[in-house]
C-alpha cells in the first residue's frame, strides 16, 4: 500500500488531501508512523522523529494513529487477495506476498492479476496500492517500490540477472545502514560488485547473511510463499520522555517489559532460549545484547535472571536511556504434558 496509515488519514479526513501530513505522536520523543508523499517531498520519512520532521516542513501536520481502522481496511485488502490465492503472506498491515503460479480465475498472466487486485483495492477502499511481479520474492519486493505511489513494475524472467546486477545494494532487501556501511567499506555498491565475491569470503564478511546476499546477487530466491508463519520472537519496547539516568528507575523499566514479554509468552503457551536487550541513547545509537541459554524458559524472573548476566558482562547505562527494549527469540510451543490415554483392542 502507498503511504497506508497516512493515506487512510487523507481518505478519511478531507481538508488532509493534498498536505504534508504524519501519523504520529505530538510529544518530545515522538516518532513518524507514516508520511504522506506531500510530506516526503520535504525530507520527511517514517521512524524519523516528530521534531526533526516539523523542522524540514513547516506547517505539517501532526495526526494520532488509529491503528483499528487501518486494521479494518488491512482486512479488507487481504479478503480481495484471498479472491486470488490463498498463498497470501502478510509482511505488515500494508505488504504482502502473494504466490499466483495457480489462480481462482485460472488466469495465466500475473500482470492481469496484479491490475485487477489494484482495480478492486482502489474501488473498496479509495486507495492505492503498488505491485512487484516477479518470479522470486527478493525481485518483487524491491520491484514494488520502484514506482510508487500506484506503481506497477514487472521484471521478466529474463530481466532478472541484469536488474540485480544493476540495483544499488542499499536498495537490496535486508541490507541496513550497518550492513550498507560495511559494503561500501569492502567496494561493494551495486548488485554486480557482489558477483566477484565466493560465497566461503560473503559467509566470512557478513556471517549468515553472505548466503544470502550470495544467492540474491544471482537473482536466485528459493524461499516460499507461507500462508501461516509461525511466530519466532517477542517483544516489548518504551521510548521514555525523559531520559532516564538512574539505575534504579533503569531496572525497574526492564522488569516490567521482561513482565510484558512473559505475558505474552504465557498466552502464547510457548518457551525461548534466546534473550535481547535493546538500549537506544539521546544521540540515537543503538545497541543490543543477547544471550541463549541451553535451556528453554518462559517466566519473568527467568527473563530477568539472563538479563542481569547480560548486563552484567557490559555496562550500557554509562549514559542517559531514551529507550529500552526486551526482547526473546527462538521460540517454540511447549509441549502438552497431558499424558493422552488410547483406546486398545485386543488382537
């Protein structure tokens, strides 16, 4: 979707259409949700802080989130691609995959499908949506934002490897400003540089993800549309309005988002190995920490516990705290110690 939480504001709100708008908050340590394309034509973007926005664009336009509404239109927009496939799978509220090798209509041309899941988005929701068509996800994600806003971009089988070798790495999915910093170091810029490295040399630079970028750079993605993804993390993060500079008030943050995590481990009946902290300073650096454990473990206190042993290898609170952050990974169902009676039969 174009600019979704921002454009649902314009949809819904007509003195909005055709300004510079955010969804955000209005406090000092508020954040951008979304901009509308009026507003990106100033330098605005989303995660950028509130303040610094209104400094780039005078007069913007500040607007809470409603996050049940554009929750109601997401719903909407997926019933129209179930209407297609049912290998549909949800990235976010606004993106998604969609796998139309076979279609309901039995239609074999992904460019007419692609148009009339536009046709019917802009009719049900008077919204727009821009569409990737390739033969792989990592292609058609990037191809999705070439031409926004109510773009529609196909890369052919036979565009693949010289559009890849063409893409500039910041545009490759996956690749942050660390990972985009480290390529530039290493002369990496374009799609193309990456052809000249093995895959042992990728694997040695960027750990696991040279795999990856390995297989990418060749137009190669073999990952499936999955319909149903299984959870693999949680978490819980706050963005405090004033820093925090005392240890005490620090601990007792971290203890109730440990309480938060747990929570949600408990109604998702499931147990972790692997737990993170986050910890973001006034100057926007941002660090994080982890630990896995050989065992599994779901409670507050056992959250706590491993937090206590990360911090306790690394001092991160020398400075004052803008935001902390728990989170835990490696994920999996507990098992049903219910012991199941069968029914027998004599033989």
């Amino acid at each position: 979707m174009d600019a979704f939480f921002a454009s649902v504001e314009q949809r819904d709100q007509p003195e909005y259409r055709g300004k510079p708008l955010v969804v955000g908050g209005n406090g000092p340590r508020a954040v951008v949700a979304a901009a509308s394309y009026e507003a990106r034509q100033f330098g605005v973007r989303s995660a950028m802080p509130v303040s610094i926005a209104r400094q780039k664009c005078p007069g913007l336009r500040i607007v809470p989130h409603r996050f049940d509404v554009y929750k109601s239109v997401s719903r909407q927009i997926r019933e129209i691609f179930y209407a297609y496939t049912d290998l549909v799978e949800p990235l976010s509220l606004d993106e998604a995959y969609l796998d139309v090798t076979e279609n309901t209509p039995g239609h074999p041309s992904a460019i007419f499908i692609a148009r009339e899941i536009k046709r019917r988005i802009l009719e049900q929701t008077q919204l727009t949506a821009s569409a990737g068509i390739s033969v792989n996800k990592f292609v058609a994600k990037v191809a999705s934002g070439m031409n926004k806003p109510n773009g529609l971009t196909v890369i052919l089988p036979e565009e693949v490897p010289d559009f890849v070798a063409n893409l500039e790495i910041g545009k490759f999915f996956g690749v942050g400003k660390a990972t985009l910093k480290k390529m530039h170091a290493h002369h990496i810029h374009f799609g193309r540089d990456l052809l000249s490295w093995s895959l042992v040399d990728l694997i040695r630079v960027f750990g696991k993800m040279g795999t990856y970028f390995y297989k990418v750079s060749r137009g190669i993605d073999d990952r499936p549309v999955k319909p149903h993804r299984e959870r693999k993390s949680v978490s819980s993060e706050h963005t405090f309005r004033h820093d925090l500079t005392e240890i005490g008030d620090i601990l007792h943050r971290l203890e109730m988002l440990s309480e938060d995590v747990a929570r949600t481990l408990q109604k998702l009946n499931a147990r972790v190995q692997t737990v993170q902290v986050k910890v973001r300073y006034p100057d926007f650096e941002t660090i994080t920490r982890q630990k896995t454990l050989p065992f599994f473990i779901s409670s507050k206190e056992e959250i706590q516990d491993t937090l206590q042993e990360i911090l306790a290898q690394e001092n991160l609170f020398e400075k004052p705290v803008r935001l902390l952050g728990v989170g835990v990974t490696k994920l999996e169902k507990k098992k049903n110690k219910t012991q199941l009676t069968l029914p027998f039969r004599d033989c």
